[in-house]
C-alpha cells in the first residue's frame, strides 16, 4: 500500500513539474512618460510657432508613449518594444538614440532564478550587449488593493537610484533654479537643451502586482514580488498591462540577445554620459538638443 502511494505521489509531482516548466504567458504594457513640464518651456515662446510645436508634440508623443510586449515563464523573460512603421520624419540615429534612452529597442531579457539580465542596445551607431545583475529593491509591501484587468492586485514601494541614461528621469529645472543659475554664469556663456534640465537623485516607485499569477517578475527590469507586476509608476512614467494570455497553444522561444558588444550597465552608462557631455558642447549655440532629435 504505502508503495502504491509513494508512486501515485511521484506521479502527481511529476504532472505538476511538467505543468510548471511548460507554462508561459504573453503580457502586454503600455508605458507612457508625462511631458506636461516640457510643454511649459514651449509656451509663450515666440522662436516656435504652432506648427513647429505641433512637430515637437509629435515626435515627444513617439518616444514618450510605447507598447511593449512581454513573454514570460516561470524563470525567464524577454520584454521588447512592439514594432510598427515610424511617422514621416522620425527616422534618423537622433531618434534611434532617444528610443533607447527612452526605454524602448532591444530586447530585454531577464532570469529571475539567476538574478541576471542581458539587453542589446543601440548607441551612436554602435551595438552593445549589456549583461548585468537584476537590481535588488526594498519593496514595501502594502495594504491597499485594487482591480487591473480583471485581475486583484496588491500595492508595493520601493525607492531606487535614478538612472543617469534613462532621459524619462529627466526634470525640466525650476523657473527660480534656472534665474539663479544664469546670475553666475558669464554673460558670453552659452546655454543648450542640458542646462535646462536635472536628475533626481531617488525616484520612488510604485508597484501593483498580481499574487494569482505567482511569478517573481515583472516589465523592464522590475521584479522580486511574489506575483506579475501589472503597473509601476516612478511619478513620471507609468507602465501599465494592458493585455494577459496565459499558456497559449503556440510557444514561444525565450533567450537571451547575443549580438553587440559585451559590456557591464556601469561602463555603458559611462559611455552615454560621456557622449551626451560631448552633444552638449557641440550644441551650444544651436537651439539645444531638442531640436536635432529627428536629425
């Protein structure tokens, strides 16, 4: 008898095993970035008229409003930017560059189980595979819950560095900020799009995640609760699951990137700094950045 039981248990752990290495789902996310204090700087300016503004609202709409598409299973994930035809005038390497920077291109992959990510990335015209450890956040977890899609979530905080090549952290400076600073620059001294803005230095984020579908993961480079992330918010940008598919018919082919050259996030991120200090210097004079974005 007790052999009887011992193989229906081995059976039963097996059917569950199987169940939990085949399963895999399909999430989609839409990210959009607020740029309600970008649009400030646009009004009253007599240099734009309404059709150039109208240009800039455009292109700003392309890179700060993405869908993203996430696959995902028990372990691994692969979230990447759905493609679709860009709008007359917003090809170019400026674009390319500001999409990357923007959270969009490539393909992100993360393994929860192993902590790590891979992510090839696009950066003047070169390629670059970054391999890092997944960042570990504090989360807080909360009380509050509430309804996505159907789903019951619950509320989680944490609060992380801001990321120096992420330009959705950007925070256009303060009216009395900015007077102050011109006071002690040089008369002669000339200013760009860089001068207008500044980081933060911690960005406090907020979580929903969905206990019923219990993987440790979530979009981006989110993850460590104990269930999908369905919404983050940094205060500016919110990424929000708009659509969930769980154990479709067709799998689908999770892996990590290869292509590009491999680098740690640290050194990358230098190598963006760098590159936007040097973009500085040479628009100058020339109107800032923002408008050589489509260039």
């Amino acid at each position: 008898m007790k052999n009887i039981f011992a193989v229906f248990m081995a059976i039963i752990a097996s059917i569950a095993s199987n169940a939990q290495k085949d399963f895999q789902g399909m999430a989609v996310y839409e990210s959009k970035t607020s740029t309600a204090d970008f649009k400030k700087r646009f009004e009253g300016n007599k240099d734009i008229t309404p059709e150039m503004q109208k240009t800039i609202e455009e292109r700003m709409k392309s890179m700060f409003e993405k869908t993203f598409i996430f696959n995902f299973d028990k372990n691994t994930s692969i979230y990447k930017e759905e493609e679709k035809l860009d709008a007359p005038g917003t090809q170019g390497g400026g674009m390319r560059m500001m999409s990357s920077m923007m959270g969009g291109g490539g393909t992100f992959y993360k393994n929860v189980k192993e902590k790590s990510y891979v992510v090839d990335k696009e950066f003047m015209g070169k390629e670059f595979l970054v391999k890092d450890s997944l960042p570990t956040l504090k989360w807080k977890m909360e009380s509050e819950t509430r309804e996505i899609g159907g789903y019951i979530c619950m509320k989680a905080t944490a609060v992380r560095p801001a990321s120096k090549t992420d330009f959705r952290n950007f925070r256009p400076k303060k009216e009395d900020e900015k007077k102050a600073a011109d006071k002690v620059e040089a008369k002669d001294k000339k200013t760009s799009f860089m001068d207008e803005v500044e980081m933060p230095k911690d960005i406090t984020v907020t979580a929903w995640y969905c206990p019923e579908i219990p993987i440790n993961n979530g979009p981006e480079n989110y993850w460590g609760l104990p269930g999908l992330i369905l919404e983050v918010n940094d205060g500016k940008t919110t990424i929000l699951c708009s659509k969930i598919v769980l154990n479709a018919k067709e799998k689908v082919v999770i892996k990590a990137p290869t292509k590009g050259t491999q680098i740690a996030q640290k050194e990358y991120d230098e190598i963006v700094v760098k590159k936007m200090e040097e973009l500085r210097e040479m628009n100058q004079g020339r109107g800032g950045m923002q408008m050589r974005m489509g260039r």
